[in-house]
C-alpha cells in the first residue's frame, strides 16, 4: 500500500502542477484579450470622435437671434 500512495502523491502533485499552469496560461491568455479589446474600443471611439469632429466642422454656423 506504501508504494500506490507514494505514486498517488507524485499523481496528485503533477495534476496540481497541471492545473497551476493551465491557470496561469489563461491569466495570461485573458489580459491579453482584455487588452486587445481595450485598445479596439479606444481605436473605435477615436475614429468616431473624429468622423464627428468632421462633420460638426462642416457644418454652417447657426445665425444667433
């Protein structure tokens, strides 16, 4: 019985070991997409700041009363 759970100790730390890399895989799998989408969103925002600059430029000036 001593040598399974010597081995189920080396099992037992190999799957922890496992999970800890897969966790820290998708950490770093998940801040690289929130910083794609960061950077998306500030680019579409931008880009629509300035289409709207753009045409609030173009725009005739209202006659004051």
């Amino acid at each position: 019985m001593w040598l399974n759970e010597y081995h189920a100790d080396f099992l037992a730390r190999d799957r922890l070991a496992e999970a800890r890399e897969r966790a820290a895989r998708r950490d770093l799998v998940d801040r690289v997409r929130r910083r794609a989408l960061r950077r998306l969103l500030g680019a579409v925002l931008i880009r629509l700041g300035r289409r709207l600059a753009g045409v609030t430029a173009r725009l005739p000036a209202r006659a004051r009363a």
